[in-house]
C-alpha cells in the first residue's frame, strides 16, 4: 500500500513538471506592487577573476542634488558640506511632489505606488535627464539627505566601471547581494539591495534609463524598480552615507509627504 502510494505521487510530480513550462516555474523577483522587491532581473553569470568586460576610467566628474522646494535647510547644509570637503558646486533639481490628476513624462502603473514614492521616482527621472543634457560625461546624483564622507574623494581617483553600467551605487552597505566583477576594478555587480541616496552615472546610462522609465512607467519606488530595469552596480565599500533609519523613516521628507509620520524633517 505504502509504495503504491509513492509510485502514485512521484507519477503526479513527474506529470506536472512534464505539462508546465520552465518559464512558469521561475520567479524572477516580487511583483512590483510599491512596497517590496527581490532579485535583479539583470542578475548574471559572473566572469572569472581573469575575465573582465570592457571596462571605462570614470573622470571630469560633474554633480546634482536632488532637493525640494519646501527643504531650503537641506540645500543650504549640503552646499556648505560641499564647500567643507572642496568639491566643485554641483547644479540643484528640483524635487518632486506629485499632484494628482497632472500628466507626467513617467506613467504611473501602479495604484499601489504612494505619492511620494511616486514623485521620488520622478525627480531620478528628472535627474538622468540633467545628466544626459550636460556636458560632463560622468555624473554623481545625491539626495539631499546624503552624508558625504570626508576620508572619500568624490572627485576620484575613481575604480573601473563595467561599460554596461547604467548607474553606480556608493552606498555598499546598504546593499544584500553583490558579486564581484575582475581582478582589475573594486566595483561589484549588485543584484539585490535598498537605497538611491547617491551613485555615479555617465551620460550613455543616463540616456538607457530614460528610455526605459518612459516605455515602461513607474510602478515600484525607485530603489526597487532599479533591480527589474538597469544595470546596477556599486561600490566595494561605502563612499557615501545615509543617517540611520527606521521604518517609518523620521528623517525622510518622502515618507512625511506620505502621511507615515506627523513631523516634517529639516
């Protein structure tokens, strides 16, 4: 009895796996419903230490911040900590605040994404578009709640970066998984992590960005819809900083303009 049993379900396993396409068995990541995210979809075989792709010498680095209007007291500290570690000026953008029922360049795709998750994701798009217009072939993007580290020089020496790199994370720890990518650059491919407070992009990634953003929308906050839409990469350790946070964030003007806490944050 017992081993008619087993022969009947090993007969079933056997006859559903025969009948369903691989394709259907394999989750890439967490549907991108606003709040969570799983795997990079660009997730790949890593080269052998050997092996390098092509690789570019990041240089001529230019800057832009993210900022909103209302946090004035943010652009004002970060242009001071500019002037404190003696990095060139950067150009301010303009943040974000979304209003319903107006008509942006992004589609929004999710009823599940929160306003200002939303608008974040927006003022990024918008940032790769400051990008893509300059004349500096490399980029760093900074919101304005970043902590610049003084032992970092963000205008280089620089590691190499794969040539296939959409953008660039600082912020090591903040990232899950990585691997790393040759013998010859520090950079590591990452495929799972949270946080867009600062990364480096040169205009050819910038412009692969844009194009994705407004074919296919926006429908995760921007630190998860990276993991499905670029290639993403990061920093072997931390260039950059963030103050530490909690859930709700009580520093974070997006989760005040989300109604998640009661106090706006200088």
């Amino acid at each position: 009895m017992v081993s008619t049993s087993i022969w009947l379900f090993t007969s079933i396993v056997l006859f559903f796996f025969s009948s369903v396409p691989i394709h259907k068995l394999v989750v890439e990541g967490a549907q991108e419903t606003g709040r969570h995210h799983q795997k990079n979809k660009y997730s790949k075989d890593v080269n052998s230490p050997d092996e390098c792709p092509p690789l570019l010498q990041p240089d001529d680095i230019g800057f832009f911040v993210i900022n909103l209007d209302r946090s004035v007291k943010r652009l004002e500290r970060m242009r001071q900590r500019f002037d404190e570690l003696g990095l060139p000026q950067f150009e301010r953008v303009p943040g974000v605040e979304y209003k319903r029922g107006k008509r942006y360049s992004v589609p929004l795709k999710s009823k599940y994404l929160k306003p200002a998750d939303y608008g974040t994701a927006l003022a990024h798009y918008k940032a790769w578009k400051y990008v893509y217009a300059s004349r500096k072939r490399w980029s760093i993007i900074i919101e304005d709640d970043a902590q610049l580290l003084s032992n970092v020089s963000l205008t280089g020496p620089w590691p190499l970066v794969p040539k296939d790199a959409d953008l660039v994370l600082l912020r090591h720890s903040s990232m899950f998984e990585t691997a790393p990518v040759c013998e010859r650059t520090s950079v590591l491919k990452a495929s799972w992590g949270f946080g867009m407070v600062g990364y480096l992009v040169n205009r050819a990634g910038a412009g692969r960005m844009i194009k994705e953003a407004e074919q296919s929308g926006f429908s995760s906050p921007i630190d998860g819809y990276i993991w499905y839409h670029c290639n993403v990469y990061v920093m072997g350790e931390d260039w950059i900083s963030h103050a530490p946070c909690e859930n709700p964030c009580p520093t974070s003007i997006r989760t005040f303009l989300n109604g998640e806490i009661n106090d706006e944050p200088d």
